[in-house]
C-alpha cells in the first residue's frame, strides 16, 4: 500500500469547537469517500476516496460517520462521506403491529436495523430472511446505504457495548465510562 496522501486530525469545527467554522461549500470539496456500515466506524484507519487517494483518518475517539459528514483535511478543504450501497433485506407488512413485532424479534438478536416508516432494511442474512418470512414479513433483498438506528447506550453501534458487565447489570451504581457517540459532523448549522 502507498503512503497516505494526506492526514485529517479533526472532522468539523463544530466538534473540535476552538476552530472558526468551515467553509463547507462544494468548491471547497476535495474529494468523496464512500464507504459501508462497517467501515464508517473509525477511529484510525487508511481509507481511499474516489479519487484513488489514500487517506489517514486520526480522530481522537471511535465514531461512527454518517452519509454526508465531512471529513477535513489538514492542508485544507473536506471530503464528503456517502453510505455504500450494500445488500440488504426490506422489510414489510401491510400491519404497522406486525412490524413491531419484526422489529422487536431483530433488535432481540442484537442486529443493526434500519427503521422508516413503512419498512425495516437489515444487512442480507439467509437465516434470518428465513425467520422473517415465516413470521408473516414481506422480505425483499435489495442493495441500498444502510444507515441504522444507534444503540441504546452508545447512539452508534447497537452490539459495541462490551466494557466488562453483562447487560442483567443496570447501569445506575456502575463506574462512569465512555460509549461510542454519534457527533454532529455536518458543520455548523444555519440556526445559529
């Protein structure tokens, strides 16, 4: 693998908070990287843009990118995020109790789910399509970004909350510890 091309050491100045803000129009763009569910959970990896270019991204704490969050480059500019599109199952049913329930029987399985108002999208997985169906769901695959609800503890990964106790313990009397977090990577906002 080729050295990096450049670092980014910060997302947005509305995380880093000491920066004045970023000019975050499409002149100012460098770049795109589009990558998957998996991938966008970073902290410090190599990653390669659109472009062919490589590039080191060297945040101070795990985050989880969502489509369209900037990544900015030390020299100056950003780089767009975009989800992949992955396979996917659409999940569906003419009942909104009967996709609760398909709703609860996934999140009772610890899997990243994607929920909208009329479906549920799950990463592409045999046995559970199989489950799914004879539950009563209507189940499609399709290939589309996946850009599921955070878990409960940590608003980024649904099954990253191993720290040493089981999830019978409450969290009430627990040592104070860090979660992974969602951050507001979309610049700063017009409502300021």
């Amino acid at each position: 693998m080729r050295k990096p091309d450049f670092v980014s050491r910060e997302i947005t100045s509305s995380i880093t908070g000491d920066k004045s803000p970023i000019d975050l129009s499409e002149e100012n763009q460098t770049d795109v990287v589009i990558l998957g569910y998996e991938q966008r959970y970073l902290r410090r990896k190599v990653i390669q843009c659109a472009s062919g270019k490589l590039l080191l991204v060297d945040l101070p704490a795990a985050l989880v990118l969502e489509n369209d969050n900037c990544l900015v480059i030390e020299s100056g500019g950003y780089i767009r995020v975009k989800s992949a599109d992955e396979k996917l199952l659409e999940i569906k049913s003419s009942d909104a109790h009967q996709l609760a329930i398909f709703a609860y029987h996934l999140g009772n399985r610890h899997l990243p789910v994607q929920i909208e108002p009329e479906k549920l999208l799950i990463r592409y997985d045999h046995v559970i399509e199989a489950m799914l169906i004879k539950l009563g769901a209507h189940v499609t695959p399709i290939n589309a970004p996946f850009n599921p609800e955070g878990g409960a503890y940590g608003l980024g990964r649904t099954h990253g909350h191993d720290h040493g106790h089981n999830h019978g313990q409450n969290h009430e009397d627990a040592p104070e510890h860090d979660h992974v977090d969602r951050l507001d990577l979309n610049g700063p906002s017009d409502a300021s």
